[in-house]
C-alpha cells in the first residue's frame, strides 16, 4: 500500500516538474528547442558566448549579453514579415497593456529569406520576461504569434526549488519504507 502511494506519488511529482518548464509555445523535442508558431514551427537557440558555450532554449542562466537565433522550418515564415519583441513580465493582464513601456527589445516586421532571425541584447538585470514572435502575410490574411514567458538569471532558484522537493519526496519515501520494513513489524513470540 504504502510503495503505491509512493510510486503516485513521484509520478506526480514528475508530472509537475514537466509541467513547469513548460514555457508557452516552446519545447525540446529530440534535442531540438522548437517554438510553435501558428500551425508552422520554429528552432529556437540561446547563447551567452561571454559566460559558456552551452545552448539554452528556455530560460536565460544570467543577466547581460544574449543572442538569440529564430529559425523558421516551413516556407511558409519565410515568406511571412517576422517581428520580435521582449517584453518585460510586469503582471500586466494583457501582453499589450503598456507595451511599450514594458518592451526591453523590439525587431521590427521584416522578412527573413534565410528563415534565420538572430538578435542580440544586453538584459541589465534578472527578471522574468515575455517572447512574442508574430508572423503576417503580405496581404493581412494570416496572422501568427508565439508567446513564450521565461526568466532572466533566476534558473538557480528554481533548480533548487526542484532538488529540494525531490530531497523532501525520497527522505519521505525511505521513512515510509523504514516504517514499514522495522516499526510495523511486531516481534515473534
């Protein structure tokens, strides 16, 4: 009873985990970031050359100088005018309340030929951040845009939040199993 309760337990757990690195419209799939766009998608690739060579596609490790890489895999954005904007996560209710106001970067529509949008920014603090990539057709008619929320410099708190629930979860799971293996057991007689 109690191993069931236990293995419901982390399932769920991981369930929450999967859940909170969910970030909009982007995801990993097969090593590769992915940005749904409307019914197209996009790669989509971080780096912070000053601080490591890694890659990033959701969450940016630290303030300061960033660039970003946006790759349209269909056609179809190709042909589409592409606009970029960073905006900052304020609470606002609507992602156009104050935009202007709120926008840390902004790339005008453009079409990218190549399919490959790159932009670079210094962010100057840690803070959370809204994406918006929007994608129109010449004539008006199709419409697309991707909103993906992600932070600037806060990963380590939630890579600490995440370990410390799981430390929280197995030393509650090892005194249900002690419990259960020497406490419950009553001495033959």
């Amino acid at each position: 009873m109690m191993m069931r309760f236990f293995a419901a337990a982390l399932l769920a757990a991981a369930g929450w985990v999967t859940q909170a690195h969910a970030h909009g419209d982007v995801g990993v799939n097969q090593g590769q970031c992915l940005m749904k766009i409307g019914p197209d998608t996009m790669t989509f690739t971080g780096y912070q050359p000053q601080k490591s060579r890694e890659q990033f596609c959701d969450d940016i490790p630290d303030a300061g100088p960033t660039i970003i890489t946006l790759d349209a895999q269909q056609d179809e954005l190709r042909d589409m005018a592409l606009e970029m904007r960073v905006i900052r996560d304020v609470g606002q209710k609507d992602d156009n309340e104050n935009l202007e106001a709120n926008t840390e970067y902004y790339s005008p529509p453009n079409k990218y030929k190549t399919g490959t949008l790159t932009f670079e920014h210094v962010f100057p603090v840690e803070g959370k951040f809204i994406g918006l990539v929007k994608a129109k057709s010449d004539d008006g008619t199709k419409e697309y845009v991707a909103r993906f929320p992600f932070s600037v410099g806060l990963t380590q708190s939630k890579e600490i939040t995440i370990a410390v629930f799981f430390a929280a979860l197995a030393l509650v799971g090892f005194g249900l199993w002690y419990k259960n293996q020497f406490m419950g057991k009553k001495p033959k007689a």
